[in-house]
C-alpha cells in the first residue's frame, strides 16, 4: 500500500483516523494500540509473511533495550549485530555471492523498508545505551516506535531520542491536525503531479539504449530523474510529516530545497538530512569525526559515504555514488571550499548541480557498463545517436520540466512565508469600524483562497491517480 493510492486515501486513511479519535485521547495506550495494529496491517498489506520478520526485530531490540538500563555494552553490541545481521542477509547476501562468483545463488527477496526500519532499530538501543532516552515500557510503545506506518517504508528516519516523550505523551490539536493535511496534500501533489510525470521522461531515456540517444536526449532524461528522484522522495517524506502531524507526532523534516545548495557539503544537510545526521551521528562521529586530522577526517569521510551509497542499494552503481559524493566533499574540505567561497554565486550553483546530476547516472544505472555508456551519451561521444527521442520534446513534458525546476527552488518557501505573513493579520476582538474590518476581511478571503487551491490540487492529484497507473515510489525499493 502506498499513500499516493486510492486504497489507502479512501479507505486505509478515513478507517483509521475514525477509530483512532474514537478513543478517548487520555487513553494513550488505547490508541498507540490502534496505530501499532493499523501498522503492522499496513506493511502486511504488501509484505504478507515479512510482518513476521518486522515483529521478531521489534521483539528482539525491545528485549535488549530492556537490559540497557544498566548500560550492558554487551547487550548493545549483540543489538547491532543482529540489527546488521538481518539487513545483511536480506539486502546484501546475494550481491556478496554475486560478486565472488556464486552466480546460481538465489537471493530472499528485499523486505519493504528493511533499510529504515533497522536504522531506526540501531537509533533506539544506542539512545538508550547512552542515557538519551528510557526504554519503552511496554512493549507495544517499542513496537509502535520502529513500526509506525507514516514512516515505516521510506523514512524519514525518526531517532528514538526525539519521539519517546510524543510515544507516551503526545497532545493532538484541530491546528496539528490541518497542519497535517496541508503537508500531506502538498507531499502528494508533489509525487503525483511531478514526479510521476517527469520519472515517465526519465525511465524512458534510461531505458533506451544509450548508443542511440544524442547528447541532448541525454542530459534531458537526466534532468528528468534529478528532478524525479527528488519529489519522489520529498513528497513522500512531507505526506509521512503530515499523517504524523494528524496522529500527534512532530517528526523532523527531511529535505530544505538540496538544489538551491552551493556546494557537496551543504547538499548534504538539506538532502535526506535524517539519513545524513544518523551517519554523522552513529558512525563519522563514533568514527573520531574531523577531530583526528585532515587524512584521518578524509578516510572517514570516504568510510561514511561508501557505506552510504551501500545502504542506497546492493550494487557497485552505488558504492560507486557514495564514493563520488565522499571524493568531492573531502575535496571541498582539503581547500575547494574555501574556493568556492570566493566564486559568484552562480557558479557555485552550477557546480553543485553538475556533480549531483552526474552522481545520479549512477544511481539509476542499472550497472557500471550502463553507467559508462550513458556518460558517453551525454558527452556526444555516440557517433551513431539520433535526433532526441520525439517523447522528450513533447510541450506537456516540456512545461512540467521547467515548472519543476522552479518548483526544486526555494522560491515556493518564499512564497509561502508570503502567504502566513499575510493570513497573521487577527481580527480585532471587539466590533470593528469600517476601516478595521478591511484587514479582517483581505485575511478571511486569502485564507479561502489558500484552502480552496489545496483542495483542487488533492482533486487533480485524485483524477491523476485513477487516469494514470504509473505511480512508483522511488526510495520503496532502498
């Protein structure tokens, strides 16, 4: 089940918000039970017998969360190794065969969301470990915090530290609640209206055969999957923030416009930033960080991001994306950056935008040789390529790709703190003359206008859903 579904926005959704404000909010048990059982069927939804496996690892890190109070560090390093050790056998033992030759080796197929959930399993007994949080007390709050629906399947990555106070005492409100919509509705327009649109370019170009495809083809199927890859994801990570927000809970954001950034290292702390904080805080720091030299700050560089791009995926394309991110920001920290510092400031966005543009040819190339040929396409070494594919230069395509980059900016934040500077003016309490009553009016009518354009667009996204059966989610298969 996804949440851009017909399925889960009219019937999944309105079920469980029924029962869920159904019971009592000052019975907190009650209803962290009903959205631990709306969870798990949630995920057994698409993974069947894979719920079992999500309920043994919840069983397993509550238990040993359990014997943390005393701060047992054998206790947490039998954690993370059968956190690591289920991943492993999961996602990376048939790469692991692969790549020594045992190409006959059949591997068990991906559980959904495997990536997040043992990241967030690892976050919990190391919070605990280091007195940052208490355990959960029953286990149906361990359970609910490492199975929570809204971001189960594709993050964000919601450390323990900073929802266990929100897992026994969380307050919701009519504000949280409309909130919640707003972000939900502008996560699925994202997804639905954007990315799907401009992933059907990008799945084409990538799908073709690179020999065949001139240097324009190229670089717009390339435009195309930057553009896709990040309202795919985005746009799922603000639909998670808006159930969150409708169930009580504040999780944290998880993209700041990554393509407005001037440089690989601010990339990072506005792109997939819980990912990023979790390896800086769980691994680079633990690692000695930047504390031990420049040589010993580079190889923990290199370290975090190789395993980075290995948890993206179990492939080579993605080691080698890591690798690519971990050689310009060690880079930028040897001196290119306070180079860039000097440049204008177009140039520093040009720079940014190459290289992650670049990176991403990796990322959705379906192995190294691919990868190559595609580079070859978009430097016009392809002496037999054609004209641009005709289903790149079709106006629809056109408009949604320009539209997308304005999108990709941090123009529509500016336009939206626009927006609740304006709706800030309050109606004076008491009776107002004719000249007090203009602000209040403009107010009202602005808002209604607001609320109204988030209705027609979850509209628009609806038509699109039932006229369209192209509506992948990029980051399901991480």
């Amino acid at each position: 089940m996804v949440f851009s579904g017909i399925p889960f926005l009219f019937y999944y959704l309105p079920i469980l918000l029924l029962v869920y404000f159904a019971v009592p909010a000052s019975h907190r048990h009650a209803r962290n039970l009903v959205l631990l059982i709306a969870s798990l069927l949630f995920y057994a939804w698409g993974e069947g017998l894979y719920v079992l496996l999500l309920l043994f690892s919840i069983t397993i890190n509550h238990k040993i969360a359990q014997r943390l109070l005393t701060q047992n560090k054998t206790a947490l390093i039998v954690g993370v190794i059968v956190n690591l050790g289920l991943l492993a056998w999961y996602k990376y033992a048939g790469f692991a065969a692969q790549s020594l030759g045992f190409n006959h080796w059949q591997a068990p197929p991906l559980p959904l969301g495997i990536s997040f959930f043992t990241f967030q399993s690892i976050s919990y007994l190391v919070d605990v470990y280091r007195k940052q949080a208490k355990p959960a007390s029953s286990f149906i709050e361990s359970a609910l915090y490492i199975s929570s629906f809204p971001q189960l399947i594709a993050g964000p990555i919601v450390r323990y530290k900073h929802v266990a106070e929100q897992i026994f005492s969380r307050t919701e409100s009519f504000a949280q609640f409309n909130l919640g919509i707003r972000f939900f509705i502008i996560g699925l327009a994202q997804k639905v209206l954007i990315a799907n649109l401009v992933g059907e370019t990008a799945d084409a170009a990538f799908g073709a055969v690179p020999q065949e495809l001139n240097a324009l083809a190229a670089w717009i199927g390339l435009l195309a999957y930057g553009l896709q890859i990040y309202f795919d994801f985005a746009g799922y990570s603000n639909m998670a923030l808006g159930l969150g927000h409708m169930l009580g809970f504040k999780f944290p954001r998880n993209f700041d416009t990554p393509y407005s950034a001037q440089s690989i290292t601010l990339f990072w702390r506005r792109w997939h930033m819980t990912l990023s904080e979790w390896f800086r805080d769980y691994l680079y720091i633990p690692l000695g960080g930047n504390r031990g030299g420049t040589a010993v700050t580079i190889f923990n560089l290199w370290l975090v991001f190789i395993l980075c791009g290995l948890w993206h995926g179990a492939a080579w394309t993605f080691i080698l994306w890591g690798a690519w991110h971990g050689l310009f920001l060690s880079i930028e920290r040897v001196g290119l950056g306070r180079l860039l510092l000097r440049l204008w400031q177009p140039l520093r966005h040009l720079y940014l935008l190459v290289v992650v543009f670049l990176a991403w040819v990796l990322f959705r190339a379906e192995s190294i040789r691919h990868a190559l040929d595609y580079y070859a396409a978009l430097f016009g070494l392809n002496s037999n390529s054609s004209d641009a594919l005709p289903f790149l230069f079709n106006p629809q395509t056109a408009a949604m790709l320009a539209l997308s980059l304005i999108l990709a900016t941090s123009l529509p934040s500016r336009f939206i703190s626009l927006f609740k500077s304006t709706l800030s003016t309050k109606p004076f309490a008491s009776m107002p003359s004719q000249t007090e009553l203009t602000p209040a009016l403009d107010s009202a009518f602005i808002t209604s206008i607001y609320y109204l354009s988030l209705f027609a667009v979850f509209v628009l996204c609806v038509a699109a859903l039932v006229s369209n059966t192209y509506n992948p989610f990029i980051y399901f298969r991480f």
